[in-house]
C-alpha cells in the first residue's frame, strides 16, 4: 500500500526566505506526483504536476524536484512571501487511466 | 475555461440521515473523481466515474454512492450519516485516458458537519 509523508507537519518562516518542503513515498512505482496548495477550508490549487520521466519542473519561485528511485520529492519556494502561507499537499498517482492520488497530510507554512 | 464547482459550500445534517452532494466539471472533463478529507489529514480517495460508471472506489463503505450524468455532472450520496462523515468533500475532474498527463483541477469543496 503506498504511503505518503510528508516533513515537516508545520513550518513558520520570517518574508523572504527561502524553503523547502519535503515528500516521500513507500511505492517508487509512481506514475506522475503532483503538489498542491490549500488555503484553510477551500479546495485544493495545483502547483506543479511532475512525471515519472522527469527530474523537476518551475512555476515562477517554485521549484519541484523528484527521484522516483529514492521515493522523495521536494518542493522549494524561493523569497516566501505572506500570501505563500497555506498548506501545502504533495500526491502520488499510481496508474495511467485512472485519477487516484495518494496524498500526504500536508505542510502547513507560515510566512510572517 | 469554467472551473470545477461544487454545491452547497457547507452542509449540516443529523446522524443517519441522507446527504447529497454535487459537482459540475471543468469544462471538457469527461473523469470525475471524489475524496474526503477530514480535519488535518490529507484527501482520501472515494471513487471515480467514468462516462458514467463507476470505475474505482476506495475503502469506503456502500453507504457511499455517486452518479454521473451525461452532462458530466457528478453526485456524490451518503446514506446513514455517521458522524464520523464530518470532513470537506472534494470534488475532482480530468481527462481520462489521456496517459496521466493532465493534472487533477479540485473544486472547493462541501463541507459536511454531522451532528
């Protein structure tokens, strides 16, 4: 059964550090992981969808990277801002054909 | 582009009693995917419709059932309310078949309290 974690449970940073949020995985036999952000009661925003094949991907001060050998992904936020403060869910998918994640239970940051 | 919508944004019902929750997809979906999320914790995967079939289910019980419209709307029922059902319904639309490339767009959610 996968098995997603995510580290640390909270963070709380000063404006404009930078940061990295870490995930890990039990089954490297993902088929894409995708990072989401939440704000408090409200649905889930993607960030940034990463294939199997690929090493990272960048949204603007976003950066994700995966190794699918070592099941560990990490998201950096680069000069966090107030408006960063959110949960952030990263989720592992599986199989092809089917839209099932597995998520972690997120990191809640806060940029103060 | 509509986005994924959902109805209501809260919700509040009465142990065993019937609940109904609904979901518009992104326009062009035809995949529409249900997760629960309760305080804290991450979203658990429900079930996903396809061309209006149910087509994987998680570990929840039948109490739990959804349709799908041609339309692509989506339902998601729950009978015999417990009040362990209390979490943040998501609803999810993509395109299937297209080898995973597309990423999951959520709506912001129902919010079921069980009283």
């Amino acid at each position: 059964k996968q098995e997603v974690t995510q580290i640390p449970a909270a963070l709380s940073v000063p404006e404009g550090e930078n940061l990295v949020l870490n995930c890990s995985f039990t089954d490297s036999a993902i088929y894409n992981l995708q990072w989401f952000r939440q704000d408090p009661g409200k649905g889930l925003t993607s960030l940034l969808l990463i294939q199997s094949s690929q090493r990272e991907q960048t949204s603007g001060r976003l950066n994700a990277s995966l190794d699918k050998s070592s099941g560990r992904s990490t998201l950096y936020i680069a000069a966090s801002q107030p408006g960063d403060s959110a949960t952030y869910l990263c989720a592992v998918r599986l199989t092809s054909g089917y839209s099932t994640l597995t998520f972690g239970k997120g990191t809640m940051l806060l940029v103060s | 582009e509509t986005g994924v919508t959902q109805s209501p944004t809260h919700l509040i019902k009465t142990r065993g009693q019937q609940v109904t929750l609904r979901c518009s997809s992104q326009s062009g979906h035809n995949t529409v995917s249900w997760y629960q999320q309760a305080l804290g914790q991450g979203p658990q995967f429900i079930f996903q419709y396809y061309r209006e079939e149910e087509n994987g289910r998680g570990n929840f019980p039948p109490r739990f059932s959804g349709l799908q419209f041609p339309n692509y709307s989506s339902e998601l029922n729950v009978n015999a309310l417990e009040l362990d059902d209390s979490a943040l319904y998501l609803c999810a639309s993509s395109l299937v078949l297209d080898r995973g490339n597309s990423p999951l767009h959520f709506g912001n959610g129902t919010r079921l309290t069980v009283t």
